[in-house]
C-alpha cells in the first residue's frame, strides 16, 4: 500500500479508505454502524425538512382562509 500511494501521490489513509468503501459497495464487508447510523440521521433530516416545508404550507393555507371566511362562519 505505501508503494502503491507514493507512487500516486496521495496519502496511505486515502488507499485504505478507498479500499474499505470498495469492499462495502461490492457486500464484502458491512459497514460500520457510525455510518449506518449517520445515512439514518441524513435520512431523518431530509424528512424533518419536508415536513416543515409541509407545516409552512399549510400554515399559509390557514392564513388565506382566515382572510376570506368569517369566523362564524368558520366555527359553526
């Protein structure tokens, strides 16, 4: 592996990272449960975000209503 980096001018960390992820992608090695863990925690954020978008909208949608119906109207 140092041959290998040297000869391409990068860093042996980088050679050994590459040949992790290589051997993960192809279902050689499984892995680790921090990165598992972070895709699940990038997946929540990406929810948490739709849903705020969600709750924005809807918060606009009220706001319009409000303005054209009455409020007996409204809670009768």
């Amino acid at each position: 592996m140092r041959e290998v980096a040297a000869s391409l001018g990068i860093a042996e960390s980088c050679l050994h990272r590459w040949k992790r992820l290589e051997l993960i992608v192809r279902g050689l090695k499984a892995p680790s449960p921090a990165a598992v863990e972070s895709a699940a925690l990038a997946q929540v954020r990406a929810w948490i975000t739709e849903l705020e978008n969600e709750v924005k909208i809807l918060r606009k949608a009220v706001a319009a209503v409000e303005q054209v119906v009455p409020p007996k109207v409204r809670f009768a």
